[in-house]
C-alpha cells in the first residue's frame, strides 16, 4: 500500500459522530479577491472559478453586484458570470439591493447571497447603513428573489466580536438567523470576520440558533484564522452538527472593512483536515493546491495555507 504522506495526502482516521460529508462554500474568488490589494480582471478571474470547479469544488462564489465604488475588486462580475454559463458548479453571488439583484439575474446568477451585521458599528462601517435600513433592504432582496424561485443566503458578520464593540453576545445572531429564516433564505452562514472565536464559543452559538428554533442544517461557518483558531473552530463546528464551511483558496482576503483581520481559513487546510478525518467533500487536494499556487502567483504574494506551503516544500525536498 502507498503511504499516503508520500502522496501529499493526510493519513485518514475516522472519528466517531461526525458527519460523513459536508459542503465546502468556496469564497475565494469573491470575498478572497475583493479584500487583495491586486485586482484581478474578469477574464482571470473565470478563469479561477474554472480552475476551482475543475478541483472539484461544488459551491464557488463568483462575485457581488455591489458598486465599483465600494468594492472595486468586484467590477465586472456580470462579465464573470457570463463566462462562466457553462460551468455546473453552482455560483452563488452577492447582491445587496434590488438592483444588485436584477443585474445578477440579468447576468444568469441562479443563486444570490445578502450580507448583514450582528453589530451596528460594523453595518454602518461595511454597509454604510444602520442595521434596520441594512436589514430592510436585504428583507427586500429575499423577498424578491424567492418570488423568482431563486435560492438565498443569508450572511450574518461579526458573530463572535466587532473591533469596535468587543465581544458580541449570542442574542443578537440568534435573532438575525431567525428573521433571515422568516424572509426566506435557504441558509445562514455564521462569519467570524475578525477571527476571534474559540470552539467553546462556536459550540455555544450553534447550540443557540438550535434552541431558538434555527435547525443546524440551515447554518454554515465562515471562519477567518485571525487567532489561529479556524480549523479547531470547524471541527467544534463538526461536532455541533454543522455542514457547510465557507474557505477560501491560499487563505485569500480578510476583510476590508474590519481592522487587523486576516485571511479566510485556506481551503488547502481545511480540506487537509477533512480527508484526515474522512469526511468527504468532492475536492481533490493536488489539484486545488495548484490551483492556490496559480492564485498567489496572479496576486503576486504568497499563500497563507500551511498545507500549500507543506506540499511545496514536500516536492522540492524530492
């Protein structure tokens, strides 16, 4: 039998209940890039999606209808979605108001994602509005998309703590999640934005969400790895029930609106975790960590995935 640490691949030992598969929300091709100092053109960045679905990543957010403004990073994003017509992966786009979302739907997005704040500092500083106009305008976008029989997810940021406020209490996500539910959306993905949460606090808020009537199968994670605590974040995660896991390739991004936070939990790592415990995804790891390497080579930095720089390191060394 072939070792599998001479192959690139982790030794895999399954641990008893966890779920036998879950769902990588791959984002490094929209919250990964908008947060990098290199804006990558339309073209280049297809052509990453491509790549990704290609690795085998299911679910690969393709861009955001938000303005160029804002978020420079993320113009052209219908030219991206057009590009990518053929492509079966689902991609998911951000849209933050009705005419984010009619130019989506115009482009041929078929699944769209809102974006809202546990906290008001960071809705102010992000979305550039109070929590309840925010909230107003994404209850808009739900509504409207649902009609249409489009699918919608819901982001709640600053779950666990806000640069501004500190720790930030359970309550609030909890009533976020529900009112999202109460909209429409399909999911809700839980984001750790300035990557200060622990397991025992990712265990606590789950447990929250549950007992108020949020099933843990309507929820995902976003992590960042600010503290290092991302990957022990996802398997308190697995333990709580929890199946998605939003990531994002070579650690892209951070978040632009929020001090000192670093990259999103690199894809490369967390699917590493993942076949070492068993638990199945679709990605295949070659493929994807070459896939990390062309991104860092287009950005023009180095990869923040300790498994990318592993398996660099273990091929050079051969």
């Amino acid at each position: 039998m072939s070792d599998p640490l001479a192959l690139g691949l982790p030794m895999r030992v399954r641990a008893e209940g966890l779920p036998e598969r879950v769902t990588i929300w791959e984002v490094g091709a929209r919250d990964g890039l908008q947060a990098e100092a290199v804006s990558l053109e339309p073209a280049r960045r297809a052509e990453l999606v491509r790549r990704l679905a290609a690795a085998g990543a299911s679910v690969i957010e393709a861009g955001s209808f938000v303005r160029a403004d804002r978020v420079p990073q993320m113009a052209g994003s219908d030219a991206v979605l057009r590009e990518l017509a053929d492509v079966e992966a689902r991609l998911p786009v951000l849209t933050p108001n009705l005419r984010g979302l009619d130019d989506a739907l115009a482009a041929g997005a078929r699944e769209v994602a809102v974006f809202l704040s546990a906290t008001e500092s960071f809705s102010e500083a992000n979305l550039g509005a109070p929590k309840a106009r925010s909230e107003a305008a994404a209850e808009a976008v739900v509504r409207a998309a649902v009609e249409r029989g489009v699918r919608v997810r819901g982001y709640v940021s600053m779950v666990f703590g806000d640069p501004w406020e500190g720790a930030v209490e359970a309550a609030p996500t909890v009533e976020l999640a529900q009112r999202l539910l109460d909209w429409g959306v399909d999911e809700v993905s839980l984001g750790d934005t300035i990557g200060v949460g622990t397991p025992g606090a990712v265990r606590a808020l789950v447990d929250a969400l549950q007992e108020g009537g949020v099933p843990v199968e309507q929820l995902g994670l976003h992590l960042h790895d600010t503290y290092g605590q991302a990957l022990a974040n996802v398997l308190a995660g697995l333990q709580a029930g929890v199946t998605v896991f939003d990531s994002a390739v070579a650690g892209t991004g951070g978040c632009p609106f929020a001090r000192s936070a670093t990259g999103n939990l690199a894809t490369e790592d967390l699917v590493w975790m993942l076949d070492g415990l068993g638990i199945e995804h679709g990605i295949d790891l070659p493929a994807l960590a070459g896939t990390g390497a062309w991104l860092s080579d287009a950005l023009g930095r180095a990869t923040t995935s300790r498994v990318a720089k592993a398996l660099a390191g273990g091929r050079e060394a051969r």
